[in-house]
C-alpha cells in the first residue's frame, strides 16, 4: 500500500502506527474525511473500514482519496479483519470507531458482528487497543441499555470519548480532541506515575479596578510543554496566567503575581517543576479602587516581586527547569545571562530564548531555545514550532531527571 503524502504536518506522534477508523452510519460520518487527514498529519497510516449505513451518509471515495488506502466496505475472502486486528504482527496499532453509532456500539458490547467495523472489532477485541467515540441524539445517548453498553464494554477495557453535549444531540467531540485522545492512547507513558508541575503565561499587576500592567506572553509554550507530559502519562498540574488560551489538561488559574505564588507553593510537591510563566517582574504599589480618573497625570510606583523559583526551591525538592527570557541580545550573551540565573536560583535545567527575535518567544507559534545544563552544556533547539520544540524540551528533562534520581 503506497503512503499518501500530506502537507501540514503536525508531529511525528503517530509515526509508524496503523490505525483502523471505523465509520459508521451516523450523520458525523461526514467528518470522518478531516479526522483522517489530521491523523495522518500526526504521521499515522489510517485505514477506513465502513458499515452499510455509513456509505449511505458518505462515499467510501472521500475515504479512499483521503487516507490512500481502499476502504473495506465488506469482508471478503481476503479476510479483512483478521489481517487488521487479528493475532500477528502486522495487525494495526488501534481500533478507532468514530463516529459510533448506537447500534454499533450495543453489537459490539453483545459480542454481535454483521459489519465490517463490528467484525473488525469482534477480532481485535481485548488485544487491539478500542477507542470508541459515540454521536447520536441525546435521546438514544440516555436510553439506559446503550450506556449500560458503554459502561459493559469500558470494563474490558475499550476506551470511549464523552461526546460533546449540544442542541440536544450527544454530537461527535472536537476532531483535535479525539486526535489528542488517539496520541495518548499509543503514546509512549515514560512520565507515568510522576507529578509535574507546569506554570505558563503573563501575570496582571493591578493599577485600579479596570486597568492592569502585562506582558505579551500567551502562555503557548509552557501550555504546549504541559501537554507533552500529560500525553506521556504524567499527572500535570498546568499553573496558567491571564491569557485567552486554555488547555484540557488540570489547570489553576492565577490572574496576579500574588495568585501564582500561592497556586505554585500549594503545589511544591511534585517530581518536576516547568517554570514557564512570564510572571510580573514589579506590582504597583498602591493599586486604586474603581477606576482612577483621567483628568490629572498620576505615578505608578512599581515595586520588584520576589523570584517565586528562589523560594519554591527552598522547599520543594522536584527536578527544576526555569525559562529565561531576553530581549535581542548576542547568543553568548543571552547564554551567560541565563546560565547566571541558573546558579542563583538552584534550578536543575533553564531555557533561555530571545523574545526580541522575530518569530521567537512571546504571541508565536514558533520559537528557538537554549537549553543549559548547570555544566554550562547547551543544546541547541533551532526555530521550530512550539508544539514540536516542546517534545524535544521533555526529551532533554527525562535524560536529566532520570539521571538525577
Ligand atoms: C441521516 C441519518 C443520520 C443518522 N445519525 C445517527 C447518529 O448520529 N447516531 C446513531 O446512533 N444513529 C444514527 N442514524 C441511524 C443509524 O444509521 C442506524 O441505527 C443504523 O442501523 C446504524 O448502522 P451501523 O451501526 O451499522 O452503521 C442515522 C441515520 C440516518 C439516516
């Protein structure tokens, strides 16, 4: 089977892995193209397989254009489901069933299979990982016996994503959601067991009731570092300042510098600490109540805030990476500075990136970083995304905390 060359690609996440997209005849069968596309964006080999009712509600054409791939429409004597989810080497890495209907999800959980996607998944049953996304309306969502069903088939194992509950229909979750939820299902847990703590993100500092001082962090970065972790089986705590983005994995908001401090010392126990934030450097002295009026000109008295890494490594005892962010400096000088901080704040590991470099640090997808050891050894992570940067980021921490322990 030739590979489909795609462009846009997101992450090598799902490289070298098969996956098996059931489709069935619910009306979000018409997504079943994009969700394809974004997996295979990720590096994944898809392979549709569809029941009677789903061909009703799209062509198995947009799939075969889609993936690259025939589609499996029936089972022939070529046995189809055995060489996808049968006992060998070769079977595909997991059995997606998105969109499911009702009626697929029951057979399955009765051990029925008269489709192609029920019999695929009757043969790959508790061997072939399952992730099962169901759509339908509320009505068939609620009646008991189905999530009886659900609940029967979750005890063998077989994952299911909450549908997205809206207009009175279960509908079919976000497709950048079920693709999250595919990478974590076959990614690699080497954080399993750990607690890691992520802050990211500007702070405010308060002059009245309606104005405040920021930076113009977005808190991508350390979001993005957030979720490496999360997919890699940690139990994330993401610590995120005043920004419009959000993440899915646990997060605490912390608006001021005075929230943050306490959100991270509220959290000192854990095994590693990501020290993201772009947390205010000064508060006002004195901020106002109501709204400060505009007649007349008035100072600010801007006053330092304490270091919250200095203190949070004087009583927690987790691996330590901070970010040291600068502005156009020569790249030896950006290195020294940040390795200076490194030595007065006992951290394990910093980062250092030039946010006066275009495309580089603050509101951009994209960034290039320094990573410095405390023997002054430096890796070099050239411009790339963020989302790609922080892979190799927690590739860097896993070989100095493994070291470390
Ligand atoms: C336009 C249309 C939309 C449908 N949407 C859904 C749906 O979202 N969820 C569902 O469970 N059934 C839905 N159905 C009903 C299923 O197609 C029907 O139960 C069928 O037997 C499912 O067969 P399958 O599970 O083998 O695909 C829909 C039917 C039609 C004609």
């Amino acid at each position: 089977m030739h590979r489909k060359s795609i462009k846009g690609t997101k992450s090598n996440k799902l490289l070298g892995k098969g996956i098996v997209l059931g489709i069935t005849g619910s009306i979000a069968a018409v997504e079943s193209v994009k969700l394809s596309r974004e997996l295979m964006r990720h590096g994944a080999e898809v392979y549709a397989v569809m029941s009677a009712d789903a061909k009703k509600i799209i062509h198995p054409y947009a799939l075969e254009f889609a993936t690259g791939n025939p589609v499996v429409d029936e089972i022939t004597g070529k046995i189809e489901h055995v060489y996808y989810a049968g006992d060998h080497d070769k079977r595909c890495d997991l059995i997606l069933i998105a969109p499911a209907t009702a009626n697929t999800i029951s057979k399955i959980a009765s051990g029925i299979d008269d489709t192609p996607v029920t019999t695929v998944a009757s043969t790959g049953f508790g061997k072939v990982s399952m992730l099962i996304v169901p759509a339908m309306h509320s009505s068939m969502y609620k009646n008991p016996i189905i999530l009886e069903n659900i609940e029967k088939l979750k005890k063998y194992g077989v994952q299911f994503l909450t549908p997205k509950f809206e207009e009175n229909k279960a509908k079919l979750p976000e497709i950048d959601d079920i693709v999250r939820a595919v990478i974590k299902t076959l990614s690699n847990k080497d954080f399993q067991g750990l607690k890691v703590l992520v802050t990211a993100g500007p702070t405010i500092e308060k002059i009245d009731d309606v104005r405040f001082i920021t930076n113009k962090s977005t808190g991508l970065m350390g979001i993005k570092i957030a979720e490496e972790f999360d997919i890699r089986g940690a139990d994330v705590t993401l610590i995120l300042g005043h920004t419009q983005l959000k993440s899915h994995v646990k997060t605490i908001k912390a608006e001021t510098f005075l929230d943050m401090h306490k959100a991270v010392m509220a959290n000192k126990d854990v095994d590693i600490a990501i020290f993201a934030a772009a947390t205010s450097d000064f508060h006002v002295e004195s901020s106002c109540e109501g709204k400060i009026s505009s007649d007349k000109s008035f100072n600010i008295n801007l006053v330092p805030n304490k270091k919250i890494i200095e203190e949070f490594s004087k009583v927690s005892k987790a691996f330590i990476v901070g970010f040291k962010a600068e502005y156009s400096l020569p790249e030896e000088e950006l290195i020294r500075r940040a390795y200076e901080r490194l030595q007065s704040s006992e951290m394990d590991l910093i980062i250092a990136n030039d946010v006066g470099k275009e495309m580089r640090g603050f509101e951009s997808i994209t960034n290039e970083v320094y990573v410095i050891d405390k023997n002054q050894k430096i890796y070099h992570l050239p411009l790339d995304e963020k989302e790609k940067l922080s892979e190799k980021i927690v590739n860097i921490i896993k070989k100095y905390f493994n070291e470390k322990k």
